[in-house]
C-alpha cells in the first residue's frame, strides 16, 4: 500500500470514528440503549499467587465436572441399550466407556481424532478425566471409537440427546422461556461436507464449474432442528442427513429438503408427540405441503416469506395493504430498530393439482428502519423488510413475540451451526467418511454442544464463561485438565455431593409503542 493509500485510510478511520460517536450520542439523547456483545478482556492475569489461580480453576473444573456427571446417567442410560455388535469374548470397553470416550472428545473440543488420541492418552489429562468421570473406566484408542460407530445404529446415540432435552422440558427448565406459550423450535440445513469423489453411495450429488467445464461434486447435507428461546440460546435438538436413497427414484431425483423436513417433523411428532410447538422456518419452506403437516401436527407455524414466494398470497396482500385499520397496524421501537407492521388475516390459499387443496394463512408485513456507520464512515439510514406467514391470526397484542421473539429467532439456530463449524466443534471436519461412522460422530457431537450450552447457562458456571467465552473457558478447563492444578482427594466429596442445574437466561429487550 503507497504512502497517500495509507493516509486516505486513516483518514476514513478517523471519520467513522467520529460517526459512530454521533451515532451513539443521538442514540442516547434518544433513549435508545444499545446492547454490545461482550468480548475477551484484553488485560493480564487477576490472579496474583499461585493459590488464587489455584482455587479458580479447581471450582471451574469441579462445576464443570458435577453437571456433566448429573446428565451422563440419563444419556448412558439411552446408550446402554444400544445393540453391541462386537463378539464378547474380545472386547477390552465397554460400549458406554467408548460413548463417554466420545462425548469428552467434543465437551474438549479436541477438533479431531489424532488429536484426541494425543491429548486423552498423556498421562495427567488421563488420570484426571478417569478421576472425574467413572464411567470412563479405561482410555481407548480412538480407532476402536470408529470401528464401533461404524457398525452400530446411529440413530440410537441422538436418542440419548432427544431424552436429555425432555428431560429438561419435564424439569420445567425452559418453561419461561417459552413464546405465546409453546417452545419454538428453529429447523435449518447446512452443508456439513464436500469431495470430489464419492465416499459414500449415500452422499449427494451435483455439477458445478463454469459452462463447458462442469464436473460433479459430492456434499453431505444436514437439515438441523434446535430448541430456541426469545433470548436467543439455541439448544440441539435433532439432526436429519439428506440421503441420496431417500429421493424421488421413479423421478429420478435425489433427496431434497422438503423430503428431509417431513421425515424430521415425524421423529419429532413421535418425541414430543404432546408438546406444544411452534416451528420456525426460512424461505425454503413456504409451500403448502409443509403448512399441512404443521397443522397436521398441531404445531404452530412461522415461516418466512419471501418476495416472489405463495404469489397469490403478495397479491392479497398488496391489494389489502390500503385498507388496514389502525388496529391491524403497529409502529414501535425495538432496541436501535423501528419497526411497522402491516397484518392481514384470513388469506385463503390454494395448492396441489388445480389448486385443490386450500389452507387459510395469515401475513404478517414488517418494516424496520435504523441507522448505522457504514464503511466509508458516512451515517446512512438502512430499511429491510421482513415478512412471515402463520397459521395462527395476528393482533397488535401479539405481535411483537410471535415475530420478533418467535420468527426472528431463526437466527439463533444459524448462530448455533456456525459456532459448531467455528468454534471448536469441527462440525465440517471428516472424522469419518463411511455414513454411519459420519452419523454417528455428528451426534456425539451434538450432545458434546448440548453440555457445553447448559454450562454456559448454568448459574454456578455463567461468571467464568463471561469472563473468558465459551472456547476460552473449554481451553482454561482442558489445561487444568492437562496440569497439576488439581487435588482429587478433596474434589471427591464435592463432586459427590447433590448438585442441581439452575440455568440463568438473558431477558430480552422489551419493545417501545410509538404513536
């Protein structure tokens, strides 16, 4: 870079500085508080001896160590009734032991499986971890891990997962955190995997590449279902692997999302078959088929709806729009946003072969304004709009949590798959390539994540996560693991004793009426 582009970006740098402090100080005379992520503190070390450091990490690891032992019996309670193909008169672990083996290995986030093998099997990291779980009863080479999920059910191992999260739900854990009444639940696919080869017959296919120039390249493709709250966690919950055996074969067509989501709607009917619901989805999914079998269900639905997508139902809605009456109508300020809404109910909707089929749908129309800094440090107004349709008819009254804290909660379950590919989950890492080894890592996986939030959330655990993040806490932990710091003759009695799991949420920011 010449000397006159380093001062033109100087420059810029000073301006934006300068309009975000504008920003924030209109903000304020406004009223408006805006909420900041929190970082890592950029500071040294609070500790002062040896004997405070000391103390710290052994309460981080103890907390850490009683509520992942809390949850273990009701997962090995699930995995114990796996099918063990292997011949008993050569086996050296038992089938639990390799699943707890498993599950540390991503609670760890030791990113793969040479990595495992490295870190689980040194001597201190060793002896600790068989100190704090006993289910744990002796350290396996990671390749007796895969030769298992190889050959077992996977779909058994995201049992165990399903079951903890009722668990939970029975407990009344989530109760609060529950929207018009009903637990949200966030469906999205991800790609998790690509090659240019195939691995496995049941990966998925496609051409890509420059006209003239196509080739075919194979993915593995995940629709994944969390458990979401107004506040924004996101806990998994299930997973479905689109399979190219699953598809269309009379058409000739692979599997497709639309397929994947009818199969995980009816796994999960049949896990929560009285639980009341409501769905999340994104603009993938707005087709009647899919309404159906929400109300099939009796299941709540909010379903993003995009330009061009259910035509008929923008054209009712521009042909509406000027007729509102104010009660169909809402102006507030969410957070630094201000919001409009347009609602219209009772929209009669046909599908299927000469349209039909009918569902009646209700619209909802959102408006958003807010300002921001952009990148060449000029203060401009941004306008989105984001609109939704429900089986249920929208009111002022609900509004705002049904939208914002139900609809816009998607973004929680993006969040969710992108820590998992980003933040020491690995999910895009090949541990395996045979299909039901990938299966069955994937849900060990999940499970590891899903200890990993309810720590994050629990009370005794929240402070220390504030403090260093999720990876920067899993990281403190595993060296503590992997040091001396720990005295297991007096963290005994206290893991012994009863522990009971208290989650702390965050309380999200109520909306102020305009007008």
């Amino acid at each position: 870079m010449s000397g006159e582009s380093r001062r033109q970006a100087r420059m810029v740098k000073r301006k934006r500085r300068r309009r975000c402090r504008l920003l924030r100080r209109r903000q304020a005379e406004a009223g408006i508080i805006v909420t900041s992520h929190p970082t890592r503190p950029n500071r040294v070390s609070s500790y002062q001896t040896i004997e405070e450091e000391e103390q710290a990490r052994s309460e981080a690891v103890l907390n850490h160590a009683r509520l992942i032992r809390q949850k273990l019996p009701e997962l090995l309670e699930k995995l114990s009734q796996i099918p063990d193909p292997r011949n008993p008169l050569l086996l050296q672990h038992k089938l639990t032991t390799l699943m707890v083996y498993g599950i540390l290995m991503f609670v760890f986030q030791t990113g793969s499986r040479r990595k495992t093998n490295e870190k689980f099997t040194a001597p201190a990291m060793k002896h600790a971890l068989m100190q704090l779980f006993p289910d744990l009863e002796s350290m396996p080479h990671h390749d007796t891990l895969f030769r298992l999920l190889a050959v077992i059910d996977p779909e058994k191992i995201e049992a165990a997962q399903v079951a903890l999260v009722r668990e939970l739900i029975r407990a009344k854990k989530l109760r609060d955190h529950r929207v018009a009444g009903r637990y949200v639940i966030a469906i999205d696919g991800t790609q998790k995997l690509v090659r240019d080869r195939l691995a496995d017959d049941s990966w998925l296919e496609r051409k890509v590449g420059a006209e003239g120039k196509k080739r075919t390249q194979y993915y593995v493709y995940v629709l994944e279902a969390n458990l979401v709250s107004a506040n924004g966690v996101s806990i998994p919950l299930m997973s479905e692997f689109l399979d190219y055996y699953k598809g269309d074969g009379e058409r000739e067509k692979q599997d497709c999302e639309q397929r994947g989501f009818s199969r995980l709607a009816e796994r999960m009917k049949r896990a929560f078959p009285s639980l009341p619901i409501m769905v999340v989805l994104d603009g993938l999914f707005p087709s009647g088929p899919v309404m159906s079998r929400c109300r099939k269900y009796r299941w709540r639905f909010m379903i993003v709806l995009k330009d061009g997508s259910l035509p008929y139902v923008w054209q009712e809605y521009e042909g509406l729009k000027r007729l509102l009456k104010p009660e169909e109508r809402l102006s507030q300020r969410w957070g630094d946003r201000y919001q409009e809404f347009e609602l219209i109910n009772d929209i009669d909707y046909r599908y299927g072969e000469n349209g039909n089929r009918r569902l009646t749908v209700h619209l909802a129309v959102c408006w958003e304004r807010w300002e921001e800094v952009d990148e060449n440090g000029n203060l401009t107004e941004c306008v989105r709009k984001w609109a939704w349709v429900s089986d249920t008819p929208f009111c002022r009254e609900t509004t705002h949590r049904r939208c914002n804290l139900g609809g816009r909660r998607r973004w929680s379950i993006e969040e969710g798959i992108l820590v998992e590919k980003h933040q020491g989950y690995q999910y895009e890492h090949c541990y395996a390539e045979k299909w039901n080894a990938m299966r069955g890592y994937h849900y060990l996986m999940r499970i590891g994540h899903l200890l990993n939030v309810l720590a994050c959330l629990s009370c005794a655990l929240i402070a220390a996560f504030n403090e260093r993040g999720a990876q920067g806490f899993i990281e403190w932990v595993s060296g503590t693991l992997s040091g001396r710091w720990l005295d297991f003759d007096r963290l005994h009695e206290k893991l012994n004793a009863p522990f009971q799991l208290r989650l702390v949420f965050p309380v999200p920011e109520p909306p102020v009426a305009i007008g």
